[in-house]
C-alpha cells in the first residue's frame, strides 16, 4: 500500500508537470524579419515531387533520409520533403486523382497524413515520427502544403481552432481557385482566415516540421495569403524555411517576397530538358539584386538521377539531360546560389549522379560567394560572375547555351571582374589546371550546351 501511495505521488506529480509544460510548449513568436535568420545559406535538400509526384511512401521517404544522411550530409544537404497531396489515400501516379480523392482531415478541416502511406502517422500522431526519423539521422524535416482552405472543410462547415465558433465555409472564396487542383478554396482576409493558418503551423510545429513549401502562391502572387503564412509560421514558434510555389514569381513582387519569405521560384517546374534549362537563365536574368542570406530566388528542384518511378512527368528513367548539360545545370545552378533540392531518387544515383552533388570546391562557391552577377547573356552566350570575399577567390560559369551552333568560343575580358593576367585558374568540377588569363581575356572552346566553371586565385 505504502509502495502503491509512493507511485500515485510520483504519477500526480508528473501529470502536474506534464500539464503545467503544455501550458507553456508554445515558444514565443518570432520577431517581424527574424526568419531570415534560418537560411543564412542556400537550403540543400531532397524532394519526392519528381521521383514520386503525389504518391510517396514512408519507406521511401526513409530510404531517401538514411542515403543522405551516409552520403550527402557531410556536404551540407540537410532537407527531407515530402511534397504534394501526403493527405491522400488513393492518389496516382501521372498526375492527379481529382475525381473521387480520399482525403484524411481533423475535426478543424486541417489535412492528416494518408495511414496507408505512412504507418507511422497512426492514432493521430502525423508527421511527428516521420520527423523524428529524419531529425534522428541529423537531417530537417519538410512538407508541402497548397494555399488555402480545405474544399472539403468548407463543405461539411469544419470549426476553426482558434476561433469562437467561426466555420470554414464563413473564411472561403472560389474566386482564384487553383486551376490545376482543387483541393482548396482561396483564404479571404476575414475573421477566422489567420486563425486557420495559425492552427495548422501550430500543427506542424508540434510533427516538428523545419520546411515548408507553399504551393500556388506566385502567378498570380497572393500577396495577403503570403502574409497570413508569414504570420502563422512567426506565431508558431518553430522556425520553418517558408519556400513560395511555383514559379513566375512576378518580379514585381520582388520586394514583397523577400520579406515574407526565404526562397522563392522564378518559374514553373524545371524538368530535365533543355529548353526548361534555357528558359530558366533568361527568367533569372531579373533576379540577380535579390540573391541575399536568409531569401532566396529559386531555380526549382534538380532533375538529375533516377526520375518518375512514381512520378507526374513521364516514365520511370535516368535523367534525359547529357552529361554536359547536367554540368551546365549544376553550374548555373551552384553560382546563381540557389536553394539546391534534389529531385532524383537518392538511393538510385550512380557514381556520376553523386560526384556532382558532392564536389567540395562547388559547394563551397555556392555557400560563400556574394555578388552574383550576369556579365552577359547574348548570341547563344552566358557569363556569369561572383566573388569569395574570405579567401580572395574568383568564379566565373561560361556557358554554351546555343541551340543552332555545335561549337564556339566565349570570352570575358577579366579586368571587368577583377582578375589580373597572373592569377591562377583552375576548373572546379575537375581540378584541372587551366591555362591563365592572356592579355586580360579568358576565354574556353565550348561544344553545344557545355559549360566552364572556374575559380581565379592569386600567385603566391
């Protein structure tokens, strides 16, 4: 009896402290511009969208963690997202199930993870587990969500939590819908609507979530759901990388985004052909100003490696990209300094796939360089420059991005980016030695969609 009164004690006693920290779990909101402090450097990471479109799995989810975790993690990559529709039963592959979706949802019209996707989310408990896997191997933890409102919310009058009996049908509008799934209404700035953001961050802030992407928010750009989900993720009290979906973010709205949120997409899915690579230097051209710690334009996810196992763009296959051509993407990408995510399945990568996802020298550019900067895009043509302001370095990407010419010179007269004819120049990706600056030109023969990326130093 003695021994039994002793473990009532020590059980009250833990129930009190139990419930006096759920009081008190909620850190304190963040202050106004604090978030960009979470990505001081380019975010690196892996997405399941071009591997695994709407239908990933939690052992795959796993599997994608444990490889980078053994393989890429030491080289900076830390995200793991899982991205669209994971509150799905039956989606599919090749698209969307829009006809007769099983959506798993909460009593307060906030999205649950399908069960029969992944296990671990039973009984209510989420992404929580799935978070404390990737977080258990040293990683972050990511979703993606779209903006607005469950249709289905609004259907069946769900409450909001966080309100006085405010529903989800009194918060929505049909105008601006998302025309490519219509999953959810558009949020009006009404009693209730920043209630409802804030209820489901608080959702994610408890699964232990470190990344969110937002789809359909840039064309056009909302700007006011942009706000409510900049003020959801400060209330919270967990810092989340906010990482606006797709593109064309309108570079009218340059100065909005960057105060809103940490990286955004310049233009829609980059896939891997050519022209989507073309396409994405002339879109970039706008964006050079605003590439800066903590907000960062973004280049769309890397489509290299194994792609469409389960995917939404073509059947399962390697990368249709050469190998020249996934240099000039990995180029342009890695000086451009944007947000870097990985779109192949990770456990297929073959060697080649690998060595261009771990090359120190790059990924040092990538993380240190400032001043990023077009010298000039013309005539099939691209240069483009930065700087390392700890080690003195230069870099300088030339690239090839001719459809009409199989091979030519391109050129930069060096005294424009601060090089002199003594400097020594050596190529990044192979180590290689090149020959030097010759009366204030560097120049190199490109064969058709081949790149040079190169770093100056000074002679001893």
């Amino acid at each position: 009896m003695k021994v039994f009164s002793i473990y009532l004690v020590l059980g009250m006693a833990f129930l009190m402290l139990s419930c006096k920290s759920g009081s008190v779990e909620k850190p304190e909101p963040f202050e106004k511009g604090e978030f960009k402090e979470w990505a001081q450097t380019p975010p690196m990471g892996w997405n399941s969208w071009d591997c695994y479109g709407p239908t990933v799995r939690e052992n795959e989810v796993k599997a994608n963690a444990d490889y980078m975790a053994e393989h890429l993690k030491e080289f900076g990559w830390e995200y793991i997202v899982v991205d669209i529709r994971w509150f799905v039963e039956n989606s599919k592959a090749g698209g969307y199930n829009q006809d007769n979706p099983d959506y798993v949802i909460d009593e307060y019209g906030r999205y649950l993870p399908a069960e029969n996707r992944f296990p671990s989310a039973v009984d209510g408990r989420g992404f929580k587990d799935l978070a404390d896997y990737v977080h258990g191997k040293g990683l972050k933890f990511g979703i993606h969500i779209m903006r607005g409102v469950p249709v289905i919310a609004v259907e069946k009058k769900m409450p909001i939590k966080g309100t006085d009996g405010i529903t989800a049908d009194q918060i929505y509008s049909t105008d601006l819908q998302c025309k490519w799934l219509r999953d959810n209404f558009t949020i009006l700035d009404k009693p209730g609507a920043q209630e409802y953001y804030n209820s489901i961050f608080d959702l994610y802030a408890e699964w232990g979530v470190d990344f969110v992407k937002v789809d359909d928010l840039s064309r056009p750009y909302h700007q006011r759901e942009v706000e409510m989900i900049r003020n959801a993720i400060d209330q919270c009290g967990r810092s989340m990388v906010l990482s606006t979906s797709p593109g064309a973010t309108p570079l009218d709205a340059a100065d909005h985004v960057k105060e809103h949120a940490n990286m955004w997409r310049m233009v829609d899915d980059v896939w891997d052909q050519w022209h989507h690579i073309i396409h994405l230097m002339e879109v970039a051209q706008g964006w050079y100003p605003y590439i800066g710690a903590g907000t960062w334009p973004d280049c769309d996810m890397i489509p290299l490696g194994r792609l469409s196992i389960r995917g939404e763009r073509g059947d399962d296959r390697m990368t249709r990209l050469t190998e020249d051509e996934q240099y000039s993407l990995m180029s342009f990408f890695t000086i451009f300094r944007s947000p870097l995510m990985f779109g192949g399945d990770l456990p297929s990568n073959d060697e080649f796939t690998l060595s261009l996802l771990t090359n120190r020298e790059v990924l040092k550019m990538h993380k240190e360089s400032t001043g990023v900067k077009q010298l000039f895009q013309k005539d099939g043509k691209l240069a483009v420059t930065s700087s390392n302001g700890k080690t003195g370095e230069i870099y300088l990407a030339l690239f090839n991005v001719s459809d009409n010419q199989q091979t030519f010179e391109v050129a930069v007269n060096t005294e424009t980016i601060g090089v002199s004819d003594s400097a020594i120049v050596t190529n990044l990706w192979t180590g290689e030695h090149l020959e030097s600056v010759k009366d204030g030109v560097f120049s190199q023969t490109l064969d058709k969609h081949s790149s040079v990326l190169v770093k100056f130093s000074k002679t001893n």
